[in-house]
C-alpha cells in the first residue's frame, strides 16, 4: 500500500494492513455516521481485497430488516445502546460473512439529545470471528464526544478504527 500522510488515510491503512495480514475481511454497520467509516476505508486503493460491505442503517427499521437487531433490543435499550451496537455488529459480521464487523450508532446532534444521552454520546460494537465458525467476540463501548455534528461524527469514525486497531493488534 501506498504511505500517505493524512492521519486519517494512515489509520485506514494501518487497518487494512491489520486485516490483510490475517486474511480478513471487514463489514461496517454505521447508523449516526452515514458511511463516514465506510468512506475513510475504501478511499484507499485495493480495499475490495479486504472490505466486504457497509450497512447504512439510519433508522430503527433498518436496523431490524438489513441486521436482523430484534425489535425488543430497540425498545428496551434505545437505539443508542450498547445493546443495540452489539446487536448491529453481530448481525453485520454474520450477514456479510466476515471476521470483523463494527457497528457505529449514536447523537450526532444539535437535537436529539436527553439527560441520560445527550448530543455526542455514541455506542461502539465490534463483532470478531478469528475463526470462520469459530468463537464471536463481541466488544462495546460508549464514548461522549463533543463539538458540532460533524465534529462528533468524525471523533466516531477515529475511535471506531482506531479501537478496531488496537483490538487487533492485542
């Protein structure tokens, strides 16, 4: 792979080497970030070697139709849950036939926010097979970001590959 000098296309690039290494391939499952993840990782060149697919799941229904995240888990938990985020991974990394997925859902802002989850709050989920039909681990994590909606939305996209670096890399 090409080196770059962009932190962001260096932490896509760090990752993709990561999945090669392994014989790997990712699927993502972003609901706040639109695609932004999905973006970062295959504006590098060769990334079809490694990158399955990237759900866009916005809203509750297409959580539950593309993911197959139960209805239940929505209404207990929110959809800004790490119920929720689990939920989306598994159901990423199980439908796109991979070893890892990440799921992404969170408040983006300026509205939507609540007392217990306000504006910034985002549920990580990674969902990871080391072997196919092996073991799933499945991590999550709630971060608070702050900033405008794009600020929050790109803190998302770098924790959530830089995480996935570092869970690799253990």
């Amino acid at each position: 792979m090409n080196s770059t000098t962009d932190p962001q296309d260096k932490l896509a690039e760090s990752l993709a080497n990561a999945l090669i290494e392994r014989g790997w391939k990712i699927a993502l499952a972003e609901s706040c970030t639109g695609g932004l993840v999905c973006a970062a990782l295959t504006n590098l060149a060769g990334s079809s070697d490694w990158f399955e697919r990237g759900y866009i799941t916005y809203s509750n229904v297409s959580k539950i139709e593309c993911l197959d995240v139960p209805a239940e888990t929505i209404e207990s938990f929110g959809a800004v849950s790490e119920e929720v985020a689990a939920a989306m991974a598994d159901g990423a990394r199980r439908k796109a036939n991979v070893n890892v997925a990440v799921s992404i859902s969170g408040i983006a802002g300026p509205t939507g926010g609540s007392p217990e989850k306000p504006v910034g709050t985002v549920c990580f989920g990674w969902a990871i097979q080391k072997n196919m039909g092996g073991d799933v681990q499945t991590i999550t994590v709630t971060k608070q970001f702050s900033g405008d909606r794009q600020t929050v939305r790109e803190q998302a996209r770098d924790y959530a590959l830089s995480h996935l670096l570092g869970l690799l890399e253990t």
